[in-house]
C-alpha cells in the first residue's frame, strides 16, 4: 500500500524546537485533544473503512493517514492549527489565501461582490498609508483552514474552513529550493522568525511556500481586520522587519 499523503522528509528539526518550548508543545496538545473531546470528535460510521484505514497506517508506518481518520488532521495539519508552524501558500492563484485584490490595491474583477466598501475604504487606507519593504506587495485576501477527510476508500477530499479577512503582506524569500531544502528544511530556517511574528501578532496567520513562484519562496502574514485595525500599521511595520532579517539569513545559508 502507498502512502496517504507524502511524507514530510527531515521534520526532526522542527520536533527538535518544538520538544525544547514548552509553550509549543502545550499548544500541539491542546489542538490534538480538542479535536478528540466528544464536541469535536470524528466518527467513522464505516467499521470496515476504519479497519482499511489502520491496516495501511500499520504497514506503511503512516501517522498522517491514521490522524487523517481519528481527527481530520494530518500531522504538519496539526502543527500549522496550533500555530507551531506556517500554513502552506497555494500561490497567488491558489485556495489560500483567496487574494481579493491585485498588487496594486484594486478589487479583483471577480471577488468585487464579496467585499463590502467599509472593509475595501479600510484596505485602502492601509494600503495607502504603509509603504512597502522591498520584494513585498500589499492585499485584501481571506485566509481558510484547509481541512482534508476520508472520502470513499483511501481517497481525500479538501475543503476549506474557518474564514478570516484580512489584510495580507506577501515577501519573496530566497528560494531553498536551488539551497537544496525540503519544505521541512525550510520551516526550521524560519522557525524563529514565525515565532517572533506570533509575539508581535499572536493571531496572525502566516502562510509560507515553496513553489509560489519560478525564483523565490514567498512568506506571507494575513492579519485579520477586526482583531488588528486599531493597530495594523505599526504590527505590518515590525513585521517587516523581522521577514527582512529573515531574508537576509536564508541569504547567507
């Protein structure tokens, strides 16, 4: 039997940080058990996909397909909803974040309904107020949870939760790729600065990937208007900061 999902090479450095603060270790705990507490816990009605589905997690030595099927998780899944480490971009044209305007701050043709003038007045003068570091671009987006379940068989379906608007900075990054990193790899290199970034903003999503692009990998952070309006200004100018010294650092590997 295969794998249900490809299996994430050179994580030891990432379970490394993560076993040395005992905050994100309090935090991947309390993510795992929610989702087994009897309001959230999944049920498979089907006993017979249930035994398929811990037989091949036994063979292939597969956690994420046996997390798959008692809590709708993968294990990077779990990692990135305890906010341990970045949720996967999807690229500008992607699922996550949806972007509801171009680079340079207007309203997407097709996304023009879904936003109401307050939240595209209070993008606007953001956007007009926040000069934007180098390599970097400005958007209104909406960034999901992206959720993946059993469907028939062995197969895995997609959708995509818990919405948030906001406003989302989007940097290039070196990319690790010509470095000869796994994603994995690349996670550990921005591991600090993610955690500085939750410090700063402790909601803030922060989504990274490596394939965005043909030259770069790109790091973006999406602050939620109604939590960070009041405000957004000074956390996306310390931000800045903290993913150009990142940058800078991923220069010099």
């Amino acid at each position: 039997m295969s794998l249900v999902l490809p299996k994430e090479e050179n994580v030891e450095n990432i379970f490394t940080r993560i076993l040395s603060s005992e905050e994100a270790c309090q935090r991947l705990q309390e993510t795992f058990y929610n989702h087994l507490c009897d309001d959230n816990r999944i049920v498979d009605t089907d006993p017979e996909h249930f035994a398929e589905v811990l037989l091949n997690a036994y063979k292939n030595g597969d956690l994420s397909a046996f997390l798959l099927e008692i809590c709708n998780r993968s294990m990077f899944d779990l990692l990135k909803e305890a906010y341990i480490i970045p949720k996967r971009f999807h690229g500008k044209t992607g699922k996550n974040p949806v972007l509801l305007t171009d680079s340079d701050g207007n309203l997407l043709e097709s996304k023009r309904e879904l936003v109401t003038k307050y939240e595209y007045k209070k993008f606007l003068d953001i956007y007009s107020a926040h000069p934007t570091a180098p390599h970097s671009k400005l958007y209104l987006a909406d960034g999901y949870d992206i959720v993946r379940y059993y469907t028939t068989g062995m197969s895995i379906c997609e959708k995509p939760e818990n919405k948030e608007r906001g406003i989302f900075i989007l940097y290039e990054l070196p990319d690790s790729k010509k470095k000869n990193l796994t994603e994995a790899q690349a996670y550990d290199l921005i591991w600090s600065t993610f955690h500085k970034i939750q410090k700063e903003a402790f909601s803030a999503i922060v989504y990274y990937g490596q394939e965005s692009t043909d030259y770069s990998d790109e790091l973006g952070v999406l602050l939620p208007i109604h939590q960070f309006e009041p405000k957004m200004l000074q956390h996306l100018n310390v931000i800045d900061g903290l993913v150009l010294s990142c940058r800078e650092e991923m220069l010099n590997i």
